[in-house]
C-alpha cells in the first residue's frame, strides 16, 4: 500500500481519464491537472486524443457482446487485450503532452462495456444485477507502472443501484450554478441526461439514460451505407421523417419505465435495428436515417418532459459526447427545447469530446480521495459509495 500514501497526501495530481463507450470504436484518453477532490476540486485539461481500434476490432468486441456469441475464452482474452489498447492510450496521450509516464500519478478507466444487465434477477436465492466492462485495471496499472481505479460500476450495483449513469457527478461538480437551472446531456452511444437545478446540492440532483445516442444511426448507416457514421447529419440532413417509424419505436416498454433507469446495447442492439428495418421496409434509405438520427432528440425531450419538467423547467441544456458533431441532432434539440439555450459544453470551457474520459480521471481522484461519488438518488443505490477498484503497479 506505499505507492498509496504519498498519492493521497498530494494536492494536486496529474490524472489520465480513459473512456470507450458503448460504440466501441476508438478510446478518449484526457491528461488532467486536478487539485482538491470533492466540491473543492479544480482541473484543467493538458492534452486529449481519441485512439482508434485496429481495423475489425469494433466488430470483433459487438459481436463478442450479444448473447449466445461469445465464449469464455474470447471474453477473458478481450479483458487483457483491451487493457494493452488502454495502456497503449496512456503512454501516447503522456507523449502528445510531453511527460513521461513517471510523472502521472492516477489513471480512471472506465473499460468497456460488453453486457450491462441493471435489472435484478433470481438466481439460487440471490437477487442479482450485473455488468461487465473490460480492460482489466491491473493489467493498466502494471505496464504504464501508474496507480489505477476501474470498474467503477459494480459498487453501486452492490448496494441495488443501476451502476450507471455515473457522469452526474462529474456534472454537479464541474456544471452546477447559482443563477440557472442546466440539463447536461450526453450523447454517445447511449444518450443520457442530467438535471441540475440552481443553488443545488449533490441531492437535488436528477439524471438518468433516456435511450439510444448514436448507437441506431451508426448501425444503420453500417448497414445501408457501409459508413462507419453519418458525419455532420449529411445523409439525415437530406430525408424526411417517417412518423410511423417514430410511433413504432416508442412501443419499447423502456420509455416507460420510471427513473433510476439505465440502458444499453442490450434494449437498443441488432435486435430493435431488425425491428426498425422490418418497420421501415421500402422507404428510402435517407428518410430512416433521418428518421431514427430525429428520434435520439425527441427521445430525450419526451423523457425530459414525462419525468423532469414538473419540477425543473431548464434555462440551458449543454451538449457533449458524438452527437455534439451531428447539426440534425443540435438543430432538433433546439427546436424541442427553446426557449432553452442549447450549446456544447465547449462553450463552458470543457471539451464535448473529452467531457466522459475527463468525468473518469476525476471519479478516481474521489476513489483515492476515500469520496463516494455515486449519487444514489440517480442510480437507486440504497447509499452513498466509494466507487472502484485500486490497483496498483
């Protein structure tokens, strides 16, 4: 536990934050100064890159994913593999800000996540919730040779939370304010928000998955267009909506469902991309693309309205995560939300695209920090808890 001590009693630490979402296409590595933990703490951004996979390798890790495709052997390799892909994003990101690896002193990563399973289920008498990322956090800590928390899910999940959303800390702490109410919503794979209202407390805080980010757009442009993602909402840009196809979708009894509530691949996989073709069947291609690039934002302003409107009518929503770069997502959010100011949190000073791996670089500040930093009235935990494990070189 010596590495621990010095650790804990410095005052201001250089963090790397490593993120891979639900799209599984490249990791967000963000080097961080940060001083204080808590409401006290103050950071500032020194470098950020995004690292893409090799060729093949995000399909490898989605199909790997789906129920009834993977094996044991291929998930153990993947934990490791990933965690060299991880460690490999910490050694550049220290390059790209010319430090040595030395002189970093934590790493957060939050994995990758392959099956998150937040509802309970019998099994031989327990009540049991799961969740799996990989990129095993001790793989990290031995060939970078820093301190590094991961799994950072699992304690809340302990305690009968939902292990996610776990950004809402990161945005009470960095995005809270005395003069307006602020929604912050990210969109990457899974779009999430969270709600907070002027002058609040850690408690006051609301958040929760309001459903699929890009996760549907990027499955069917692979599908209809080989393309990776639509970039800038160009094909979305040029359809037309099919409001059959929106009324179908919100069939999903997920819509419905009361928070705490989180979501992934899990509801909105191949399984409701089949669904959305079989609804879809001779309508051009364009016009689904706009279509379900249109129903990320109405999604999350119907989520918004059924669950937080009543009590917090929102002054600002500010924007992060890939869905910052699609001009039909922005547009449609400002149309839903107006008279709301819509912008992305680029222009409260923090990266969208660094805003998640930054979120984790600062979790694991708290976990060293001896910080709980779930927010149990967000993911339903029965109490506060120190997230994470710590493993060291």
């Amino acid at each position: 536990m010596q590495p621990l001590i010095p650790l804990i009693k410095k005052k201001k630490k250089l963090v790397v934050g490593l993120m891979s979402g639900t799209s599984a296409d490249s990791i967000d590595a963000v080097l961080v100064d940060i001083s204080g933990a808590g409401i006290s703490t103050r950071f500032r951004q020194r470098a950020f890159a995004s690292f893409p996979y090799p060729k093949g390798f995000r399909e490898f890790v989605l199909h790997n994913s789906l129920p009834g495709s993977g094996s044991v052997e291929t998930i153990s390799t993947l934990n490791i593999l990933l965690a060299q892909f991880f460690a490999d994003a910490v050694k550049a990101v220290a390059k790209k800000a010319h430090l040595s690896l030395s002189k970093i002193d934590l790493i957060g990563s939050h994995g990758q996540t392959v099956h998150h399973l937040p509802s309970p289920q019998r099994l031989f008498g327990k009540k049991v919730r799961s969740t799996l990322q990989l990129g095993d956090p001790s793989t990290i800590a031995k060939l970078t040779g820093i301190v590094t928390v991961g799994d950072f899910r699992t304690a809340d999940m302990a305690l009968g939370g939902q292990g996610a959303p776990l950004v809402p800390y990161f945005d009470f702490v960095a995005f809270r304010s005395a003069a307006k109410h602020r929604a912050l919503l990210n969109i990457g794979g899974i779009a999430n928000i969270t709600v907070l209202p002027k002058n609040c407390t850690v408690h006051d805080v609301r958040a929760f998955d309001t459903g699929p980010g890009n996760m549907l757009v990027d499955a069917l442009m692979k599908k209809l267009y080989n393309k990776e993602f639509d970039r800038g909402g160009g094909i979305a840009l040029r359809g037309e909506i099919l409001p059959e196809l929106i009324t179908a979708m919100f069939r999903d009894p997920y819509f419905a469902v009361k928070p705490p509530k989180s979501t992934g691949r899990e509801l909105f996989g191949e399984k409701f991309i089949e669904k959305i073709l079989k609804n879809s069947r001779g309508a051009r291609t364009r016009d689904i693309i706009a279509t379900v690039t249109e129903f990320t934002p109405l999604s999350v302003y119907q989520q918004y309205m059924r669950f937080l409107h009543k009590k917090f009518s929102i002054d600002e929503l500010i924007v992060s995560g890939g869905g910052a770069h699609n001009a039909f997502m922005m547009e449609a959010l400002k149309r839903y939300f107006a008279p709301a100011h819509v912008m992305t949190s680029g222009a409260l000073g923090i990266s969208s695209d660094a805003k998640e791996a930054i979120c984790f670089a600062l979790l694991a500040n708290e976990t060293i920090a001896g910080n709980p930093s779930n927010i149990p009235a967000v993911t339903g935990a029965s109490h506060p808890a120190v997230l994470g494990k710590i493993c060291l070189p």
